[in-house]
C-alpha cells in the first residue's frame, strides 16, 4: 500500500440534470436533484484510497454542517482527514454542478474554506513515508492556498517524493504563471490539450509537439496530455506513448479529469511503463464518465479492470494483479 498525499479543494456538490439550458435572464427545470461529495483533489483521493492506498488528504472545510458531512464521507471511505482544517469563517465551498443531455457538466463554485488553506498548516507529517504528493491545479487559484501549495511541494521535494499536478480545464490560463515557476520541481503534469499553449507561455497556434518540447525544456518529468479525439499520452525526453479512449455511454463527465489523475498516479507509483499509464487512466476516466456524480461515486480498481479486461476481450492488459496495482 503506498501513500499519497494530496492537496486541493473539498466541496459539497449540489447536482441539477438540466434538460436545456436558458437564456440569461430565465428559468429551468432540473428533472434531479443530488448532493454529493466533491472536490478535485477529493475526488481522485477517493478513487486512490478505493484502490488500497492510503491517501492523507490537505485541505479546509467549514465550521459547518456541510463540513462535518464533508469530513464523515471522507472517513467512511478510508482518506486520513487528520489534516483538513475548520475554518471558523469561511463556509465550506459549495458547487452548483448542472448536467446537460450530453452529459457535460458546467460548475459555479464560491470556493470558500478551501481557498484559505494557511502555508502554516502544512507540516511534515502526512509526507514521511510517503510515494508521492498530488496537488489539484484549484489549489493555485488563490492565495493564501496557492502559498500553501508552494509551501507543500517544498516539503514533498525534501522527503524526495515526486510531484504531480493536475490542471482541471478551463483553468490554465489562471494558474499559468504559477505552473512554470514550478515545472522544475513536478515529476508529471496532466492536462487537455486545449491547455497547453497557455502553460508553454506560447501562442494558441502553437503546435502540440512544439508545447510538449517546451514544457519539458522548461524542467517538468512527465506530460499526461488528453487528446480531443483519438485518447491519451504521456511524454518524456525518452518519447511518447499513448493508449486510446474506451467506449462507454456517457452519463456525467464530472470528476472524469480526477479519474483520470488517478490512474496515472497508480501507474506510476506501481512502475507501469507510459502506455499503460495512459491505458489504466483512460479506463478509469471512462468507468466516471458511466455514473452520476464524482465523490463517493469514483471508480474502483476492480470495475477499472474489469472493463480493460472486457475491452482486451478477456486477454490479460494492464500488468500486475489488481492488488498488486493497489499496493505496490
């Protein structure tokens, strides 16, 4: 079993299914209401912890209810919540998260408690012992939790664990700034491909190759790149190896991006080589995409392979057993 800390948002989402969306101005009806755990960096330590390990989840809630809630899910599922902090003013952050027909998901988030995640509470302890330190792109938003972030990746490089980051769409340009000061320091970084132009510092027409090579000049391990059509890869120095997306019905695309981060983070703390890295994040990105919601609805490791195992036409895939990609 290894351990993984992570850094990042915990939220209460309120989910609406929105059959159409209306002018500004108007009104809808959503045909479902759900109130479901959230967070990016929640998210993928749910899935992380479903799949054996033992994740040490870095973040603020509320002196609330919504917190207490928040804390008890977290409990229930396994993730530590020894370092999560009540913060006395702010409440916990809540998500509007309306789902449409396709199943895309639009969010409106007053980030609350998370954003004040204090660099004065981030301490050594949950990283001795620890594989590697996960930090959600959110967490760069807004300060003082972008200092914190700073201030974790600073005690991450010396236990000498890697970093990885994840940048959630449509938040690159926000986080850009940040992002390169901190390339040297990151083993692997995830993101679309629509997000690599403002994190290369380059123009929009730049082309893919040309970012990826950028990026890694600039000092980063690892990129975990989401293509638009074909699926996934992962560059290094070394090269690029890619797996393509799965075939599912899709239902809700929320917390498909945590998924994913997921599943990379097992590959690579399991030593999977790059194209299974991509494989098991795509599979584990498809089996969110097939149920409502993300929290406590995150996939497990078990109903990941199994739909490697379906789509392989029950020929063996991903390396290592399910319990040795849980606890290596």
């Amino acid at each position: 079993m290894a351990a993984i800390v992570l850094l990042g948002d915990i939220n209460i989402d309120l989910v609406l299914d929105i059959p159409e969306y209306p002018l500004e101005g108007g009104e809808a009806i959503a045909t479902a209401q759900r109130h479901m755990l959230g967070g990016s960096a929640t998210n993928t330590a749910i899935a992380l912890s479903r799949a054996g390990h033992d994740c040490r989840l870095i973040g603020r809630v509320g002196q609330d209810a919504l917190g207490e809630q928040a804390l008890s899910w977290l409990e229930d599922i396994g993730v530590s919540t020894a370092w999560i902090g009540r913060d006395p003013s702010e409440p916990t952050q809540t998500n509007i998260v309306t789902v449409g027909k396709s199943g895309e998901r639009t969010m409106f988030a007053y980030r609350g408690a998370n954003a004040h995640l204090s660099p004065a509470s981030i301490v050594d302890a949950p990283f001795e012992d620890a594989a590697l330190f996960h930090l959600s792109g959110y967490a760069l938003l807004q300060n003082p939790q972008s200092d914190a972030a700073y201030r974790a990746i600073e005690l991450a490089q010396r236990h000498g664990i890697p970093v990885t980051l994840d940048i959630p769409a449509g938040v690159a340009l926000s986080v850009a700034p940040h992002v390169r000061n901190l390339l040297p320091k990151l083993d692997t970084i995830m993101l679309g491909r629509a997000d690599l132009a403002p994190l290369a510092g380059e123009g929009s027409e730049i082309p893919v190759e040309e970012a990826i090579k950028s990026l890694l000049r600039q000092g980063v391990r690892r990129i975990a790149l989401k293509h638009d059509v074909t699926g996934s890869s992962l560059y290094q120095n070394s090269g690029a190896e890619s797996a393509p997306w799965f075939s599912v019905a899709t239902v809700d695309t929320t917390g498909a991006g945590d998924a994913f981060a997921a599943g990379h983070i097992i590959g690579r703390v399991s030593g999977l080589p790059g194209s299974e890295c991509c494989r098991l994040a795509n599979a584990f990105g498809a089996v969110a995409v097939t149920r409502q919601g993300a929290g406590l609805s995150m996939p497990a490791l078990e109903e990941v392979m199994k739909l490697i195992s379906v789509s392989n036409g029950n020929r063996p895939g991903i390396a290592g057993s399910d319990e040795q990609l849980g606890r290596q």
